[in-house]
C-alpha cells in the first residue's frame, strides 16, 4: 500500500497548461508528448541527460524507440542537445527543453493575429450593416468602393467611420459626401479614437454656448435707450 510519506518522496511534476493544450498543434504525438514529459520530470529533479534506457522501461517501450523519438523532436525543433559546463568545470550532454516554449509561443501569436483578423472582418462587416440600416436601402456599387476606400487608402478605422456616420445622422443628412468631410475634418485635427472624437464634440458645444452668450449680450447692449415721460410732472422726465 502505498504511504503518504512515499507519495511525498516520489515528488510532483508541473507543467504549464499551455504545453498541454498546444502540444498538438506543434505537430507533437500523444507518444512523443509523453516522452517530453518524461524528460522534463527528469530535470526537474535535476537529471539534465537522463539515461533513455530508464525512459523506455518506464513507458514500456524498447529503447531504439526512445531514441527514434528523440531524433523526432529534434527533428520537428522541439528540443535541441547542448553541451554546457557544470559547477565542478567538467563539461556536460544537456537536453535543452526551451525551443518547444518557443514553438507554443509562436502559436500563441498566430492565433491572436487571426483573431484580429476575425474580429476586424466582423467590425466591417457591421460597419457596411449600419449604413444600409441608417439608410433603410443596400448601398450603392458607387458608395460600397467609397467606404472600401476609406477603409483600404485613408486608412480610417472602422471604428471612426461609424462615429462619422452617427454625427451625420444626427445632423439627418443622409450622404457619403458629408461624412468624408467629418472624416477629413478629423483627420486635419489629428482626430482617431472615440475619446478624441467625444472631447472635440465637446469643445464644439462650448464654443457655441460661449458664441450665443456673447451675441445675447451684445444684443443687450445695443438696445436703444427709450425715453421715458412723465405726464404728471413733465420736468422730471428722463
């Protein structure tokens, strides 16, 4: 029966979820994951270059096959052979297991880029959705290659198109040509995101209350001064 006490003797192995989830997609099979396994649980207990021979006897395999799987992932990139020296100067076979976190990273990486992708598809899509909504009618050949050309040579992020086109709506003119004068606007202020399009909405209003403050009182003082007289006693009038 197994003690606790040779639970704990017999250590742990941990390995990050991200070998185990993308293994697979690095071109790995379930056997030579497993033999990777065995390796790093060999270094982690500080065994550097272990002794394939133990491998094959613990995964019930003859050894030639140890070997052929090493030569598999070395093959595929997955582990390289390395000489280094050890504390004592002498110098030592090291199986280096860092370029199959290299590989899962790269694979991190291309996946993040194609859900970019995904999700800027999705975003153009719904931008040419919200036009032909706004519009209650499918756009134009003429107006698909202007928005396309927005998109593909100005550059404008989908994101600003569609702000372009609710302050047009707002205003209820229902062109194209008016929302590429709000882009070209914001484009000679250097205007890109949300947040810059709302605090330049806002110096807008501001400057337009101050301009109606400013004519209300101008208009105040221009009134004409109105003489006012007193029939009960003429003298006293102003």
């Amino acid at each position: 029966m197994l003690s606790m006490y040779d639970y704990l003797q017999a250590g742990e192995t941990t390995i990050s979820n991200l070998v185990i989830e993308n293994y697979r997609k690095i071109g790995l099979s379930d056997e030579e994951f497993l033999f990777l396994l065995q390796l790093y649980r060999s270094q982690a207990k500080g065994d550097l270059f272990p002794d394939l021979g133990a491998i094959s006897l613990i995964m019930g395999k003859p050894k030639e096959s140890m070997y052929q799987l090493l030569n598999e992932l070395v093959s595929k990139g997955c582990i390289r052979i390395d000489t280094k020296q050890n504390e004592q100067g002498q110098m030592i076979d090291t199986y280096d297991l860092l370029p199959i976190f290299k590989k899962i990273e790269g694979v991190q990486q291309k996946q993040t880029v194609q859900h970019q992708l995904q999700s800027e598809e999705e975003s153009i899509k719904q931008l040419y959705q919200g036009f032909e909504k706004e519009f209650s009618r499918p756009l134009s050949p003429i107006e698909l290659e202007m928005i396309s050309q927005w998109l593909e040579t100005d550059n404008y992020k989908p994101e600003l198109i569609r702000l372009a086109l609710k302050e047009a709506v707002l205003n209820q003119a229902y062109s194209l040509k008016y929302i590429d004068r709000i882009l070209l606007a914001w484009e000679r202020k250097n205007i890109t995101t949300k947040e810059q399009v709302a605090e330049d909405q806002k110096r807008r209003k501001q400057t337009l209350l101050q301009k109606e403050i400013d004519e209300e009182s101008h208009a105040q003082e221009e009134l004409p001064k109105v003489t006012l007289h007193n029939w009960l006693n003429p003298e006293d009038s102003e």
